[in-house]
C-alpha cells in the first residue's frame, strides 16, 4: 500500500529515452522532462502512460525524398517490471483486461517517481483487444478512442489497484480526459433522489481533484468523438445528457470535458494562456511556461563547461544566470567540440560532411504545416546570393505524422532542395528525429531556427534546449519564444510583434523578407565578423534563458499553483 498522497499525472505520450519509444515529440519529451524534474525536486509524482509496444513509428526516406513508416519492436522486460495487478475496462461490451509496467525515474538528489505503463496485450483479450495499445497515435478514430478509454478510465483503476493515495489527477492535454468520468463514478453520491443532478454526480469534488494542461491552440487540435461512436465504443458510463453537458451538445471534446472537470487549467505559455481564453471563453485559464530538463539537454562538452564555473547548475539552473563568468575561449572551445560531434554525426549517418567552421543553422520539430519547414526557401534566388556572399549550412530533422500527407511532402521538397541548391548552402536532412540526436542537433548548431505560423505554437521546447548549449534562437515571436526574446540580445526574431490573441490569416511573405534580411545583414556578419558579439549572445542565450526556461522553475509553479490548491 502506497500511503503517501501522489499526484497523478497522465500522459498519452512520455518521452524518458530512445530506449523507451512512447513518444512522437515535444509533448511526450516534456511530460519526461517533467517526471525527471519531480524525481529531482522530490515532488510525489506518479505518471501514467501507455506502454505503445510498436512505438510511434521508425521513420525512413526513400530514394524520391518521401517518408517510409515501420513499426519499432522494442521490448518492456528489460527495462521494466511488470506489476502483478490486472484491472478490466469495458471497451465494446467485452471486458478487456489491463496490465501495468513500472519504469522508475531516479534522481541522483534520492528522488523517484514511479511510470506506470498500460498494456493490453495479454492473454485474456481478443486479438483486436490486444493491439489497442500498440502504436501510439495509431489507426482510426475508433482506435484512438479505445486507447483514451484505456488511460484515462484504465488508469485511474490501475493507480486504485496498485494502491495509490491521490491527491490530484493531472491531464497532460486532453487525451487523458476519461479519467474524469471514472472519478464521477468513483464520487457519485449515494442518493435516490434526481432532483439536483448535482448532488447525484459529485462534479465540485471531481473539480477539485483535476488539473488540466492544454498544448493545444488550433480548433481543429482538439480530440473530437461523435456520441454513436462513444456509445458503441463505452456504453453509457454516465447519463447521456450529463455528458453533453461536459463534453459538448453535438460531439464529445475531450478538451471541453477536461475544462468543465478541472479546478486548475493553464497553457502552456503566456501567449498560449491568451489564445485558449479566446478559444474557449467563460473559462479561468491560466499560464504555466513550459521548461525543459536541465541535465537532460545540456551536452556533456557543456556539463564539463558548468560543472567548472557553475557548481549545481543541475538542480539549481537558476544558477545559469551567472553564465557571464565563464571565459570566452572556453565556452567557443565547448561549443566547436559539439559542432564536430554533429558534424561527425551527420558524416556517419548520410555520408555528407558538413564543414565546422561554416555557419550551421538547425532546423528539426514535428513535420506539419503550420511549422513551415520550407520557410527558409520561399525565394530560392534571394537565398543563393546570401548563400554567394557568405556561406552556411542547414540540418533538418524531424517526422511527419504518417497521415499528414502535406507535412510529408515538405520533407521531400527539403530534400529536393538538398539535391538542387547551390552548392554556397550544403542542406542536410537527418531520418528518424529521436531523443540523442536532438541533443546533438539543439547543442551542434549555431543558430536554432523556428518559424511556426502565429499564433499557433502553444510553446514550444527546442529553442530552450538549444538555449542551454549556448546556441542562438532565430524565431518567429509566438510561444514561449514572446517571453524569452530581447532582440540582439538572447537572439533575434522572424516577422512583426505578437498582437493578436486569435488565429489570423497571414502570409508567409513577411516573415521570409525578415528571415532574409536579418540573415544577411546581422546573423551572418556577426557570426563571421563579430565573434566577441557572438559569444556573448551566446552567453546570454544561458543565463537569460537557460535559467528560467527549465522543468525546475516550471514544476515548482506546479506545486504552488495548482496541486496545492
């Protein structure tokens, strides 16, 4: 029996390592992140994912640029344990069992958290029934809705069976949302009497339970299920009608039922608090910045770096704000050694050699439209007379969804331009984007490009990560980036300020004249010509944003704001 009260945090996906595949991007790796940060600061943290025993998926490129998908099989023993509790959910009519392994999280401070992994791969189910937890983000809608039944009503009787004391229940996104009804069912008041379904169905003590993190800006982010399908799929594990009123009158949004269940909501960053207020008006939304972990993506050259001039750095990053002391020449050293790590990478894996004294500008995140990979090329002749004056070189990396078919056909129009482009601009792009090759990437570069279309980053993490290897962002002003940005200072932006507060039609025009500009007339120059002004940006780029942008500060915030509520 566990006694002491735990928060509970679910996440459809959570990124720990490669050897661990559960993840398909910045969502899962900051819900590992964040599990990392609580096992450091001692928070009594609990996770809850599903095990996704075929992964997200093993990206290829064939010899045409386009996106080949394979599963990646990888094996639960070797790292975990499975536990010997098993919990049913009904999925269909059919009972479909669950089992749990458990994947500790320890912190050199003494700290642990526990990540409870659900599978329904056993004997007992049907073979349909076993593969609802196979591949992550896999299948259809019905598909999705079954592994959304598994970790939000599966893994609240899990945490029950295993004995678990909880004090509040935390829906990284919406995928979650289940939980909440098995919490109504779990609190609902044992009176006859219909007249106030209020006191039938305990929402307040629910509410009080739940926090909610929403990631989401767009509309269309939103998980969407229509009720036929919720019937056949789940029954009527509440009142039809009590559900609509949670989770929308004409399709069930597992945004919306979190929402109405939750006592703390927040995004993800201040921007992000402002556009879901708009999103979803009446609601109390608040504005948690998300962080990265520390330890987790600082290359080892840099650890070596910190450890010599910032004693603690690891628990304490705030303590990069004192980043200035660090000598010049040591801290151009730490980085010309990631930047051949990269190049040495980059060589071994795709057989082209990058030059390390050229200007290397990184690029690599989930493949979709709104992320406008292609940015960079909307005026293929203005980038070839940079290219002409001063050279450079870019690193793409990243998956497309394998049904975003125009996320895929920016990858292969980037690896067309690789082909074609002038050979002043070397484009490399890297297959199968995963966890150790981002830490190469976010440390290797000199420059980290960003270029969403506003206002729809919710936040972002990569720039962070990039921050703490002393390694300048170049972004778009939307997600965190609005909050972390001084212009020539900690970085530069791409387009005009953040006004709005909703999503706008705009196009891509300005925002490329300003990428071309600024990379003519002052990232290049200065990188080239100005290196003392460089490498204290550089220096800035650590101590104004490395020390705040982390999971620490954001956990603490946590704590504080919502689960001590």
């Amino acid at each position: 029996m566990n006694t002491e009260l735990k928060i509970a945090y679910f996440s459809m996906e959570i990124g720990l390592s490669n050897d661990i595949p559960t993840y398909s991007g910045g969502l899962g790796v900051l819900a590992g992140d964040t599990i990392k940060s609580g096992a450091d600061l001692k928070i009594p943290l609990v996770a809850v994912t599903l095990l996704s025993k075929k992964g997200f998926f093993q990206q290829d490129i064939d010899n045409e640029g386009r996106q080949i998908e394979h599963p990646v099989e990888w094996d639960p023993f070797r790292l975990m344990t499975r536990q010997t509790k098993r919990v049913v959910v009904k999925i269909e009519g059919r009972d479909v069992s669950i089992q749990a392994w458990c994947y500790m999280v320890k912190s050199v401070t003494g700290g642990e958290v526990a990540v409870l992994y659900l599978d329904t791969d056993v004997p007992e189910n049907t073979t349909e029934d076993r593969e609802i937890t196979a591949v992550l983000y896999g299948g259809d809608e019905r598909y999705r809705l079954k592994q959304e039944v598994v970790l939000g009503i599966g893994g609240v009787r899990m945490l029950h069976a295993l004995g678990y004391q909880i004090k509040k229940y935390h829906m990284n996104e919406g995928h979650a949302s289940f939980l909440t009804l098995e919490l109504l069912l779990r609190h609902k008041r044992d009176i006859e009497s219909v007249w106030d379904e209020r006191w039938v169905w305990d929402i307040d003590t629910v509410k009080d339970l739940c926090v909610f993190t929403t990631h989401t800006p767009i509309e269309a982010g939103h998980d969407r299920f229509s009720y036929d399908l919720v019937k056949k799929v789940l029954g009527e594990i509440i009142p039809l009608t009590l559900l609509k009123k949670l989770g929308g009158e004409q399709s069930l949004n597992m945004t919306l039922l979190a929402l109405n269940l939750s006592n703390y909501i927040n995004g993800v960053a201040k921007k992000h608090g402002e556009v879901s207020k708009a999103l979803f008006p009446g609601y109390e939304i608040n504005a948690i910045t998300n962080g990265v972990h520390s330890f987790t993506w600082t290359c080892e050259n840099f650890q070596r770096l910190y450890d010599k001039y910032i004693h603690g750095w690891a628990n304490e990053p705030e303590l990069f704000v004192r980043a200035e002391i660090i000598p010049d020449e040591e801290l151009w050293t730490a980085h010309r050694c990631a930047k051949k790590d990269l190049c040495d990478f980059v060589k071994n894996t795709t057989g082209v050699e990058l030059n390390p004294d050229v200007l290397t500008i990184g690029f690599a995140r989930r493949f979709t439209s709104y992320k406008r990979a292609d940015l960079i090329f909307s005026d293929l002749e203005r980038l070839m007379k940079i290219g002409k004056k001063e050279k450079f070189q870019i690193v793409f990396a990243g998956k497309a969804h394998p049904k975003d078919l125009p996320g895929k056909d920016i990858i292969k129009r980037i690896i067309d331009f690789s082909k074609t482009i002038d050979n002043n601009i070397k484009i490399v792009f890297l297959k199968n984007y995963q966890m150790s090759m981002a830490l190469k990437l976010v440390s290797g570069v000199d420059v980290w490009l960003n270029t969403p279309l506003r206002p729809r980053e919710a936040s972002g993490t990569s720039g962070m990560k990039a921050a703490h290897n002393g390694v300048i962002n170049f972004s778009v002003l939307d997600g965190w980036w609005i909050e972390g940005h001084i212009e020539g200072v900690t970085g530069w932006s791409i387009g005009p300020k953040p006004t709005e507060s909703s999503l706008t039609n705009t196009t891509d025009t300005a925002d490329s004249d300003d990428l071309y500009h600024k990379l003519e007339n002052i990232i290049i120059p200065t990188y080239y010509h100005d290196k003392n002004q460089w490498i204290k940006i550089m220096k800035n780029s650590i101590g104004k944003i490395a020390y705040y942008f982390n999971c620490h500060r954001m956990m603490r915030r946590y704590v504080t704001d919502a689960y001590l509520r």
